[in-house]
C-alpha cells in the first residue's frame, strides 16, 4: 500500500532540511575564537522555539495515532504482508527509551532559556520543580509510543482523516527540524575536537572505513527518535538507513577533516 504522497516528502525533506543544516553549521560555522554557548542559546526566542519544538511532538503523536493505525489496520490485512511495527519491534522499543531521554534534554534547555533566573536559584523547591519538570518533558514521549498502539476509544470523526495526518506530518516535520538546528547549531560539538588528519590513501581509507560508520549509528539512534513517526513505514530497511547516512554526510565529514 502506498503511503501518502505527504509523508514520503515529508520523510525525504528532513533528510534535505537535515543535510542543508549539517551543512551550513559543519563548513562554515563556529567562528574561531568564540564562546559557542554565548551567541547560540542564552536566549528567550531560542527557549521558545525549543519548547514548541519538544510540544510539537506530543501534538503530532495525538494527531498522527488514528490515521496511522488505520492504515497500518489496512496493510496487515493483505495477504503475506508483515505490520512494520512487528518487524521493528525491537527498534522501537530502542527508540521510545531515547526518546524519553532526549525529551528532557530539549525541555530544560528550552526552559532554562526562557527563564534564565532558574540556572542560579538555590530554594528548596528546586529538587520539586525539578522532579515535576522531569514528569512533564516525557508527556511527548507517551503521546509518540501510543501513537504506535491501536486506538481502542471513541474518537471524532476528523482525527482519522488524512488532514489530521497531513497536520500531524508537519509538526513533527517542524520537531525535528528544530532539534537539529539546536544540535548543529551548536559549535561546543566541533570545538575541541581533534581532527583525524589522514595522510595518504591509506590512512584515508582507514578513517572513512572505521569513523563514519561509528558516527553513523550514533547520529542516527539521537536523531532517529524525533523523527521515528515519519519513518516508522520504512524503519529498519536499507532505504532509510541510507537517506539518514545521506543527511548526516556533512557532519561525519566534519568529523573526519576536522
């Protein structure tokens, strides 16, 4: 069964969005020299956007669950197929579990910078607020795992239409998006490190055949997470595999030339 015509474009335009970004931020950016954490976050327009990004992903979990169940519903029903949640079912397992991890990250960053009183504040409270904010950053989570559940409730008419996954598409689109801005965009990732510097066509062979597949996996099980909705269809094949390979090139290379 074909996917919407949407949720293909939508899947290849974060690899698009994802390796323009890497990019931009892997040649020509930090500024040698400066304090990377000074000009990138330490922002209230920052703060915001980080924390539309981290709610944007429960929002498009909530709105993504019954069109995609549906036609998960439709595919099992054909003959010889396998429902691709089965067939990943390890992996996702995995990535609802990075999920929950990274959640948190993007909400206190976004939280920190929209409030920046908070990082100095000593009070009792702290620890409370802190476990509280903890519970809150993984609302997103539960809405993206259940999203993966059958819907068993009486539910409006409109949630199971193809708008409300057209919608649901793009605010995770947005999600992802902004994350990567947030990775890529900060330069503490580059400074510091040592640049591999083969010389030769041997070494250069060593470096790409034992450092890019490690970078590989590494950056696609951090980014995979954000963006498991959309790829959910194709998790686990080569085709996927190779477009995330595509859209991380310019940060492995990054890594790579130093």
């Amino acid at each position: 069964m074909r996917l919407p015509a949407w949720t293909r474009l939508s899947n290849r335009g974060l690899d698009l969005g994802t390796f323009g970004l890497g990019s931009y931020y892997a040649f020509f950016a930090p500024k040698a020299g400066t304090n990377p954490l000074d000009y990138v976050f330490r922002s209230r327009w920052v703060g915001a956007v980080m924390l539309a990004a981290w709610a944007a992903q429960g929002l498009g979990g909530w709105l993504k669950r019954l069109p995609l169940q549906q036609r998960l519903a439709v595919r099992a029903a054909e003959p010889g197929t396998v429902s691709p949640l089965e067939a990943a079912e390890g992996q996702i397992l995995i990535f609802t579990g990075w999920h929950a991890l990274l959640s948190p990250i993007l909400f206190f960053a976004a939280v920190t910078n929209l409030f920046p009183e908070l990082r100095g504040l000593d009070h009792w409270s702290v620890p409370v607020l802190c476990v509280g904010g903890v519970v809150l950053s993984l609302i997103p989570t539960v809405f993206v795992r259940l999203a993966l559940s059958p819907a068993k409730e009486e539910t409006p008419s409109w949630r199971s239409g193809r708008g409300a996954e057209f919608a649901a598409d793009q605010i995770l689109f947005f999600s992802y998006l902004v994350l990567s801005l947030t990775i890529f965009g900060n330069p503490a990732l580059f400074q510091g490190t040592k640049p591999f510097n083969p010389h030769g066509i041997l070494e250069w062979m060593v470096a790409l055949f034992l450092l890019a597949p490690l970078l590989w996996l590494a950056l696609t099980w951090f980014f995979v997470p954000f963006r498991m909705l959309l790829l959910i269809e194709e998790l686990g094949t080569w085709k996927s595999r190779l477009s995330v390979l595509l859209g991380m090139a310019p940060l492995i290379a990054k890594y790579i030339v130093g």
